[in-house]
C-alpha cells in the first residue's frame, strides 16, 4: 500500500477524532504565533511546540487504516 492509498483508505474512528484534536492544537499554536500583540517569549515558544505537536498528530492520525481482517474467535 503506498502513501496516497494509505490516505485515501478509511480511517478508525478513533484516529479522526485524533486527528481534529491536532488540527486544533496546531491552529491554536498558529494562532497565538500570529497575533499582532506582543507575547512573552515562553508562550510563543509553547505555540511553536503546539504547531509542531498538532501537525504530527494529524499526520499520522490520518494514515491509520482500517483493517479489512475479522479477528479470530478466542478459542
């Protein structure tokens, strides 16, 4: 499976709530890099962290796939 089938391919449940949670994070990181206001330098850097962090878990999240397999009954 390559990388563009792997993202086409339905994702669990569990991984699209993942997924949203770390498009939040990574906007609220965005958003706190571009306010117009100055910010003290920890929390920018926190943001930066928040950006890096949401985008990882996005990504990943977003190439978990569903297994097509039945589980074996427990004998």
């Amino acid at each position: 499976m390559n990388v563009v089938e792997r993202a086409l391919a339905p994702t669990p449940k569990w991984f699209k709530i993942l997924r949203t949670v770390g498009i939040a994070l990574a906007t609220i990181g965005g958003t706190i890099i571009a306010s117009p206001v100055a910010l003290p330098l920890g929390l920018v850097s926190a943001a930066g962290y928040l950006v890096l962090g949401g985008s990882i878990i996005s990504v990943v999240s977003q190439t978990a796939v569903k297994s097509e397999e039945e589980p074996e009954p427990v004998k």
